[in-house]
C-alpha cells in the first residue's frame, strides 16, 4: 500500500524542469570546441529532412515583473528595436554563411522578454529579413509571446498576415494583490478583448501562462483566477511552478520569503488549479500544461509525436534548433550552444561578424542515451532499453535510483521498461532526475527526494 501525502512531501526537493540533457549548468563547458559546434551545426543541417526551428529572443520589457527568471532589458526607450533587429538578422547571416546554404524553416518562435514591446513594422522587418533568404516549410509554423498590455490589434493583423498562428498571452494570476507585488498589472477585460480579437482575425491556438506558487498568492484568489480563464478557453494553459531564484533575479527581492506561499500551501494551490482545468475540459499534457482536445498538441501526445526542447512542449520534431538573440541557446542534437547574455556584448560580437556563442556542449554517447530516456519520459510518460543502444552503465544506475520511485508508486518498473503512473505524474522531474547522470555526477550528495521524511 503506498502512502501518498508522504510521496508527496518527500519528493518536494528542487529538480530541473529538464528542456533539455546535460541540463546547462551541467554542460561540459570545458570541452567545448566552436569549431566542433560548427561542424556539427552544418553536418545536422545538410541532414535535416524536415527542417530547422528558430527561437528569436527578445529582451526588451517597458517595466520589471519583479517574479520573472527570464532574460529581460528593461526600457522605455524604443530606439533600441532597430539596432536590436539588424543584429538578429547580422547573426542569422553568420549562421548561413557558416552552413552554407540557406535551410528550410519549419518552425518560428518570438519569446521574451515582451516581443510585443516591438513594434508591428519592426517585427514584420524581422520576420521578412529571416524568412527571405529562407524556403519555408509547407507546414511551417509561427507563434510569438505577447503582453496583454502592449499586443495591439495591429500587432495581431499584421503578425497574421506574417504567417502567425499561435498566441501566448502572460497572464500569471488576475488577483490584484498579487499582480501589485510582482509589479504585473493588467486586467481580465485587456486579455478577453486579446483573446477575442486573435481569434476573429483567424489565430488558430491561443496559451495563456499561469503561475502557482507566486507571492500573496491565495487558494481563493487562484480560485477565481482559473475561472476567468475558464471563461475565455484558451487552447493550451502552461501553468508553472514558481521558480524561486532571488540570487540570480535580485528583483525577486522586491518581496520578502514570508510573502511566499509555503510549500504545503503550493502544492494545494497546484491540485486545486489541476482540478479545475481538468474539471474545465483540459487536459494534462507531459508536465504543466494543459489542452484542449482540439489542440495540436493534444494530437502530438495522442500520436506519440510529443516533443520538448529549449522552448518547452512542441508538436514540431526538428533536430535543428538555432536560437538568435541574447541568452538564446541552440541545439543540433548532438551539441548545444549558448549565446551572450548582455545585450551590448552581443550586439557588439555580433557586428564583428562573429558567433555571439559564451559557451556550450558536445553530447557524449552516454548523454544522448540518457537525453532519449529523458525525452520519452517527460513526452510519453514511458521509456524502454530493449535494445543495446538503449541501454550504458549511466542508466543502469538510472534504474537503481527508480527503483526508490517505484517502491513509492511513482513509477511501474520492469526488467526492460519504466512507466510513469498516473500518480507520478506530477513528480515526473524528479523520476528524471533519477536518469540525470551528470547531476549526480557532479552533485553526489543531490537527492532525489527528501532524506528528512
Ligand atoms: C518571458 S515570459 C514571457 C511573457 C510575455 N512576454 C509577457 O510579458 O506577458 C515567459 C513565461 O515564463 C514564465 N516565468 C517567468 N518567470 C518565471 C518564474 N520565476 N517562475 C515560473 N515561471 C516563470 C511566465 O509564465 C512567463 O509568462
């Protein structure tokens, strides 16, 4: 008989939300060799059928959110759009004169910071200066993060007209108490009206992000938050665990600890929101995110064509990513590379016609075995090592740590598999966790749950 509420708290321990294998601060920076990543970059591309993603990151934001762990430039000055644009399109040229040819775009993302800080003729600037060199896939997909506050009509007209089908909308908590101390004040009627006006112009999956866990948060007021969004259906809701980080994000020191929910408290809060989505017609997809049934991604699960890289959950398969902008990291499945975090760092590299890249990894044989099994877990919930390339040392001792999961009932473990069960769900980075050898590597004494229950 397995004791739930005591799974629950022993497995409260911080885990990585796994975007991807080495996880970055686990990255053999060391060894890392530009030339290589080139080489790699340019082999990957020549074999890439189904053509490349490109994740565009935007810093810009008018005013601090004072929870967020993104990588943000605050102003009020739009002067720097233009400078900050002709150096994305300066990088994509490096990248192509580096490969060689212009690849197939498959997939485009415009994330943040807020890209609706831009204009809509600076944005349409940079989708046609990286789509023009470019053949575009026939099933290409385009989808950008908008702010409710700033995302215009004329933003949504002209990004639809661009190719843009999906919506992301910030929208973390509607309670005013809470939207005041993380500085992040935007109203239901701004979002409905979004909402709406995306979906005449013909916008076909519309994400709303929430947050649990965030400070002053109340079992009430997250109670009324999710019935607000309820009543606009959004296609997908990513609903997010907080992640606590002041030492990297001093503005999180705008509120103290005591604000914080406690952990019993989160936890409550994020059952409480699972009900009523799921209550709500959504369903639970790999971790945090919810769908309707309509949606793709829904679909992707249901075909097992789930996937997950630096941007989260896709139903887009690409072994290519190419990440431009400042922080951005890209990923041609056997090595990953990230770019600089300051922006005039980057703007200055970038002018010199060089990579703005500050450091990366080359995946081992091991680390792809394991990125394989991590992927499978955190997509389908289900990872076998039937066959010998399944199957290292490395995991070996992955499935010695399961074993701990499986006594809990968070995993059903066999001689050749591992499934998650419905239960595990929720713990489903800790059960990969349990396959991250490089952590333990490098952290011998990291637990994978709690030694203290
Ligand atoms: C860079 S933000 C983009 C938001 C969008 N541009 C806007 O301003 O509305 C991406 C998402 O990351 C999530 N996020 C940011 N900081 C977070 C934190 N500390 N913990 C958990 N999620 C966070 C938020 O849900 C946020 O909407």
């Amino acid at each position: 008989m397995i004791n739930n509420n005591f799974a629950t708290d022993k497995y409260r321990v911080a885990a990585p939300r796994y975007t991807s294998y080495p996880t970055v601060p686990f990255w053999d920076v060391q060894s890392f060799d530009r030339s290589e990543w080139i080489n790699k970059l340019i082999t990957a591309s020549e074999n890439s059928k189904e053509g490349l993603s490109l994740y565009i990151h935007l810093p810009y934001c008018e005013s601090l959110c004072t929870y967020c762990g993104c990588n943000t430039r605050i102003t009020k000055n739009h002067g720097v759009e233009i400078p900050y644009i002709t150096a994305l399109l300066k990088e994509w040229e490096i990248y192509r004169s580096h490969i060689g040819f212009s690849p197939v775009i498959k997939e485009i993302h415009l994330g943040g910071g807020t890209p609706t800080f831009f204009s809509p003729r600076n944005l349409e600037l940079l989708i046609n200066g990286l789509v023009a060199p470019s053949d575009l896939h026939d099933d290409a997909v385009f989808s950008i993060e908008g702010h409710p506050n700033n995302t215009t009509e004329e933003h949504l007209a002209l990004l639809y007209k661009l190719g843009f089908r999906r919506l992301s909308l910030g929208i973390q908590d509607f309670d005013r108490k809470v939207q005041i101390i993380i500085n992040r004040i935007q109203t239901y009627k701004s979002v409905e009206v979004i909402t709406k006006k995306a979906r005449e112009i013909g916008y076909q999956s519309i994400n709303y992000d929430l947050i649990y866990g965030l400070p002053l948060q109340s079992l009430n007021g997250l109670n009324k938050t999710i019935q607000s969004v309820l009543k606009l259906k959004p296609d997908r809701i990513a609903f997010y665990s907080y992640a606590h980080v002041p030492w990297i994000k001093p503005g999180q020191r705008k509120y103290s600890e005591d604000e914080l929910p406690s952990a019993e408290m989160k936890k409550c809060l994020y059952d409480m929101g699972r009900s009523m989505l799921i209550v709500g017609g959504y369903s639970e997809i790999g971790m945090d995110h919810f769908v309707l049934r309509t949606d793709s991604l829904y679909i992707a699960e249901l075909n097992g064509r789930l996937h997950r890289n630096f941007m989260g959950y896709t139903e887009q398969f690409s072994s290519v990513l190419v990440g431009l902008g400042v922080s951005s990291i890209s990923d041609c499945w056997t090595a990953f590379a990230q770019n600089v975090k300051d922006v005039e760092e980057y703007i200055s590299i970038v002018n010199k016609g060089e990579l703005p890249i500050t450091k990366g990894h080359i995946l081992n044989d091991s680390d792809l075995i394991i990125r394989k099994h991590i992927l499978n877990l955190m997509c389908k919930g289900y990872t076998s090592w039937r066959k010998v390339d399944e199957m290292d040392e490395k995991v070996e001792e992955g499935i010695e740590r399961m074993k701990w999961l499986a006594h809990d009932g968070l995993v059903m473990l066999s001689e050749y598999d591992v499934r998650v069960t419905e239960y595990g769900k929720r713990f489903l980075r800790n059960i990969c966790m349990a396959f991250d050898a490089r952590l333990w590597a490098n952290v011998p004494n990291n637990q994978l749950f709690s030694l203290a229950d």
